[in-house]
C-alpha cells in the first residue's frame, strides 16, 4: 500500500512496517518513528538510540554516561547548591540517569573531582560531564554542563518550567 502525500502511517491504516520500509537502512519503521508517533519531539526522538544505547541499522551503539561533581563544604558536608539540584534531578525522575557522583575536595588537587574542574576549566558546583560511548565505552564526544536547566533541555530533552527558570535565576544572585 502507498502512502498519499500529508497521511501518516497511522491515518493510513499500516499497522506493520512493509518490508521494503522495514529492510531501509534509513528505515521510517525504527524506534524513532514510532518515539515521534506517541507525541516526542523529533530531536528526542531521533536521539533514542544514542540516550538508551541501542543500535539501530544506521548507526552502531552508543551510550551515554553521565557524572554529577559535586563540592564538600569545610566541614565534609555537601553543598546547599549541589543538594538543590539533586533534589530536582530527584523531583524530575532523572536522578537514576545519573551514572556516578563524584564529591571535589577542593583541598586536595590530586582529587577526581576537582581534576575534572580543572580539566574543563569549571569554577562552580554541581557540574555534569557527559559523554557518550561507542560499544567499546571508549569516548566519542563529552559536553560539560554548568546550569542543571540547559543539561536537561539538551540531553533530555525536557524543557524547564517558567517556575523553574525563576528559580534558578534567583538562586544564581545569591
């Protein structure tokens, strides 16, 4: 059955994917597809693959991994910043996409932590490395975010509410 010009494959009544669609290595028929069916953007659609680690027939697999540094305060506790923002990370459900926190000392200069913040030139606290892996979890490409807002537009593609932003900006004043 040939599909007409302006009808999807739902208004065109397929319910399986025609084997000559199925067999395309640009297949129209993959996770994506049907991700941007059920209403999800196309640019969280078309990074499926890539955020959950499956492999489609164009593109081998990747994952993502992602690790929160956060700073101690003198007395060994966490920072009242770095608490915030695991409590909304909690708040959103994306706490569980966080592979590995990672606590700086900013006392000691051989610490994982703070070898990160010196790597990526990073002066504030949280902040989130994020690196997606090929199948051999060696290091394609890494994106080092310091605003928790903007890591969860990009990466999860989630967009922050007007009573977020308002938020953040009052907590970056004081």
């Amino acid at each position: 059955m040939l599909i007409a010009a302006g009808m999807s494959r739902r208004t065109a009544g397929i319910s399986e994917c025609p084997p000559f669609l199925a067999q395309s290595p640009l297949s129209l028929c993959g996770g994506w597809a049907r991700a941007l069916r059920q209403g999800q953007s196309l640019r969280a659609a078309t990074s499926l693959p890539r955020q959950r680690g499956l492999a489609s027939a164009a593109a081998p697999a990747v994952q993502r991994s992602i690790t929160m540094i956060k700073k101690l305060t003198p007395d060994g506790e966490q920072c009242r910043k770095c608490n915030d923002i695991e409590a909304r990370l909690e708040r959103d459900g994306l706490l569980d996409q966080v592979d590995t926190h990672i606590y700086m000392d900013l006392d000691d200069p051989n610490d994982p932590g703070t070898k990160l913040a010196t790597k990526h030139d990073v002066k504030v606290a949280p902040f989130f490395v994020v690196q997606n892996l090929d199948e051999k979890r060696e290091v394609i490409d890494e994106e080092v975010y310091t605003v928790y807002l903007k890591m969860k537009k990009q990466v999860f593609d989630v967009a922050a509410s007007k009573d977020e932003e308002a938020a953040d900006v009052a907590l970056s004043i004081f």
